[in-house]
C-alpha cells in the first residue's frame, strides 16, 4: 500500500468517528511524538557518552597507543626484557 493510499484510508476512518474518539486519537498522537523525540534525544545523547568512552580509553592508553597486544603480553614481553637484561649485564 502506498503513503497515499495509506493516508486516504486513515482519513476515511476518521470522518465516521465521533468527536471524543477524535480527541482521543489527537493525544495519542501528540504521545507519539513526543515518545519519539525523547527516543531520538536519548539515542543521540548514548552516542555522545560513546564517542566520549572511547576517547578517554585512547587517552589511557598514552605512549603505548600503537601497540595492539594486551596488557599480559606487555608484561610477559617485558619481563623476558628483564630476564635478558639480568642474564647479560651482570656477567
């Protein structure tokens, strides 16, 4: 069904109701719409709160930025550094 035809047959509906049902349907809408609004705000406000999570943990990260391993195989890699660094400079 097409938004014209859609359109056409709520106003049809419409003509034969009587005037109290009329102004219920018009709260209903005004319901609606608000209910809508309110959906769009929070969606847009949790998309904000996203982008705002995601720069902060960007931030945390800090001169290791570019390293894409987890904080146990940094501190496995280190360690073995360490280890390293133990076994040559003490000879």
């Amino acid at each position: 069904m097409s938004e014209t035809q859609l359109k056409q047959r709520i106003i049809q509906k419409l003509e034969s109701m009587g005037q109290d049902t009329l102004a219920f349907l018009d709260r209903f809408i005004d319901s609606l719409t608000i209910y809508r609004q309110s959906q769009q705000t929070t969606m847009s406000e949790s998309s904000a709160n996203e982008i705002q999570q995601q720069a902060f943990i960007r931030s945390l990260r800090g001169k290791y930025a570019h390293l894409a391993i987890s904080s146990d195989e940094f501190a496995r890699r280190k360690q073995e550094e360490i280890d390293w660094e133990d076994r040559n400079w003490k000879k």
